[in-house]
C-alpha cells in the first residue's frame, strides 16, 4: 500500500485484522477499535432490524437480510476500493488521508437514515416527509455519535453530510468531493457491488453473482478529467456483465411483478391514513416490525383494514395482476402515467376504478384497483468512462452495444412497467377486462 495511506488503522486490518465480523457467504469484515464504537452505537444498530429488500422477503422467502449487514459488506468494499486506488497517483494526490476516513466512515453510514420497508416509503415522494438523507444528518447530530465521529477519526459532521447527501448542501461544497462522491454512488460503486451479488444470494438466484467483482476492483482508476471513478480497458467485459446483471435483478426481482403489487398495497395503506405525513414523520425511526403494528392498528376498521391484513395478516392475500403495460407495448400510456406524483397516481386508479365498475356492472370499492408505475427518481445510468491503453477515456457505452442498450434511460422504461392490480374478491370477474383500453380513455 502507498505510503501515504500508512496511518490509516482500518486500511491496516484489511490483511492483518485482530478483530473481525463474518456475514455471508464467509466475508470477514475487519474492525478496528473505533469502527466497533460506530457499529454499536444506537443508529446504527438500528440497521439491524431494518430491511434490506422490504416486501421482496414476500416472493422470496430468504430475503430477510438487514441494512445492518449489507452497510458492512458496502465497508469492506470501500476497504478494497481504497487499497487498489492508493496504489495510483492520480487518487494519491487527489484524497488525502482524513477524504479516506471521510469515505469509510460515509460507507458505514450511508443506509442509516432508511424508512423501513425499503425504498417503497420514500419511492411515494409524498411532499412533507423527511427524505432517508436528512434523516441520516439527525442521526449524526445523536451527541454520543457526533463525538465519537469527531474525536476518533478527526471528521466534520458537514462534511459526512455533504458527501452522503450533496444535493442538499450550499452550492459551495456540492463538488467538494467528486470523486470519493463517485465511488459511493455512481456505476460502478461500493453500494452496489454489495447489494447485487448479497441480494441475489439471499434471494436464491443467480442473477446478481454474474459479474466479475474483483476484475472490477483490480482496474479502478481515476478519469482525471471529470475526477469521477473510472476503469481500465482491462475491465470492459467485467462492465458489461455488471450492467447485465443489475438488469436482470430489477426485472426478476426488484420489480417483480408479486413485489410490486405488495409495494402497491402498502403504499395506498399508508395514503389513506388520515395524515400520512404526520404518520411517516413521527414513526420514521421505528423499524419494519414495528412499522408493520403501527400500521395495522392505525388502519383497524378502515377501507384498507383488510388490505394490510393481506400484507401482513396470517394468510397472505396480494392483488392480482390485471394489466401490465411495458414501454414497448404501449409508448403513450407508460409515458403518461410514470412519474407521476403518487397522490395523482391515487387519483387515476380511483377514476379507473370508477370507470371499470361503470363498464363491468360490479359493486367496485375506489381501493378494489391500483395502478403501479415506474416512481419519479430514475435509476442511475452506466455512465462510466474508459480508459484506453493509450489513456484517453472513451464512454463505456461507445465500447460496448450491452451497455448501449441497457444502461440508458429506457432501462427504468423497460424494467419497470405500469401495472394494474386487482384485489383477489373481484379478480376473477375482471379477467379479461381492457384495463389499457380504459386508462387511454382516462388519459385522452
């Protein structure tokens, strides 16, 4: 390792650790004295009962794995990050040893300000609810945490939130951390190098193993002109298998279409309480459990009682599909419905709800039909540069018809489809039913 990075006592325990902590499948994640304070410290230990994948556990028994161990497989990749960059002048002279610990340190807690249930809270983007990332600045404002993030690694509290949340900081220090911001959410970065390959394990599919990590790992650099992560010409292939293997995790996984009628359910759930904002803001901190009784008893005898109880009752009861509508098959209802704010998305499947029972003849409650769509944040594209054997960097995408193809915008349009959903009491009556020829009349 560079000299420059010597001092560092967790780069150190990366080959030499006295302490470890082992999660799946067999990684030792080393732990030094001060990074054991963070992990026990009260926000953190939290992750434990949170959710990495929220509903998906529904379709995929195994998935049960918490934020907890996936922040600390995220740690030991920025570990290995950094011990193949320091290995370069270009981050050399770029990072100095606190922008390391800064970084480290960001790893560990760049979950801990999650709602439960995933991301299908946030993915609501109701106006008035606190998003993860200023949930994760209270966090650091914990007087235990503050200290301990002070005084043993020398850091600044603005400057973990700058990094973990940028868009949210003075103009002055949006950029004051690209490239470390480009290794912690970016292409290719430490989030989901983890998430893939440990959600697809978990998960038990294939899907997410198919990319060579450490091939990855083995050719980062720095594009010294935008000063972001970069590859090698070395790690095209490596690329193109990460590309694919995201892809096919948000289509057999992530946006499975049992999944997304789950998410569909809980999120109409949390709609029609009476202040959902309210809700969401004074219960943000409590975790999936805990989430799920407040939840059941605040929606006890209401219109949605019976569909919580769907989610999270006994017998598991999820709404069928009625519809599902792709960008391919059908351009100008996608594009029309994704995206929408999530009350006017409400707002649709009252009117199509009305709409279907004015067609069909059938008693219909205005919480019978859903419609699912893509959310408004799109998915980060594969926007990663190369550089060649003769160091120019050429888009990844220029060198590659894989990445052409599935690392644009039209990956959320053609992984994340519209979708219909039916309750299960009126299913059956409604098979066959044109619900795309009754939203193109809604929308017309």
């Amino acid at each position: 390792m560079a000299d420059t990075y010597l001092n560092i006592p967790e780069l150190k325990a990366l080959r030499t650790a006295e302490r470890i902590i082992r999660i799946p499948s067999g990684v030792d994640i080393p732990i030094t004295k001060r990074i054991a304070s963070l992990i026990d410290s009260p926000e953190f230990l939290r992750l434990r009962k949170i959710s990495q994948l929220g509903l998906v556990a529904l379709v995929y028994p195994g998935a049960t794995h918490s934020r907890f161990e996936h922040s600390l497989g995220v740690y030991r990749n920025a570990l290995l990050f950094l011990e193949r960059l320091a290995q370069t002048e270009e981050f050399r002279s770029r990072c100095s040893e606190q922008d390391c610990l800064l970084f480290l340190v960001a790893a560990l807690f760049h979950d801990v300000g999650h709602y439960p249930f995933a991301h299908a809270i946030e993915d609501m983007r109701l106006p008035g609810v606190v998003r993860h990332e200023l949930l994760a600045a209270e966090c650091f404002e914990q007087p235990k945490l503050r200290t301990l993030i002070e005084n043993d690694f020398q850091l600044e509290i603005a400057d973990l939130n700058a990094l973990l949340n940028p868009s949210s900081t003075k103009p002055s220090t949006v950029n004051r951390f690209p490239l470390l911001a480009s290794m912690l959410s970016g292409p290719i970065d430490i989030d989901k190098m983890d998430y893939l390959e440990r959600d697809s394990m978990h998960a038990g599919v294939p899907y997410g193993h198919n990319f060579d990590q450490s091939r990855l790992i083995g050719q980062l650099c720095v594009d010294t002109e935008r000063n972001s992560l970069a590859i090698t010409h070395k790690a095209t292939t490596a690329a193109e298998m990460m590309v694919f293997a995201r892809y096919v995790m948000f289509r057999e996984v992530y946006w499975h279409h049992a999944i997304r009628s789950a998410t569909s359910m809980l999120q109409r759930c949390i709609f029609d309480l009476d202040d959902p904002v309210q809700f969401l803001n004074y219960h943000r901190h409590l975790s999936d459990d805990q989430m799920e009784m407040k939840l059941c008893s605040a929606l006890e005898g209401t219109s949605c009682e019976s569909m919580i109880e769907g989610l999270f009752g006994t017998n598991r009861s999820l709404y069928k599909r009625g519809a599902e509508i792709s960008v391919l098959e059908s351009t100008s209802i996608h594009s029309a419905v994704a995206r929408r704010p999530y009350a006017e998305m409400v707002k649709l499947s009252i009117e199509l709800t009305k709409l279907v029972a004015k067609s069909s003849g059938l008693p219909l409650m205005p919480t019978d039909i859903l419609i699912d769509a893509p959310p408004s944040k799109l998915e980060v594209q594969f926007d990663v540069r190369v550089r060649q054997g003769d160091g120019k960097f050429r888009p990844l995408g220029e060198l590659s018809p894989v990445v052409q193809t599935l690392a644009t915008n039209q990956f959320d349009n053609i992984v994340k489809r519209v979708r219909v959903f039916v309750a299960p009491h009126c299913h059956a009556a409604l098979c066959g039913f044109d619900f795309a020829k009754a939203m193109s009349k809604l929308l017309n």
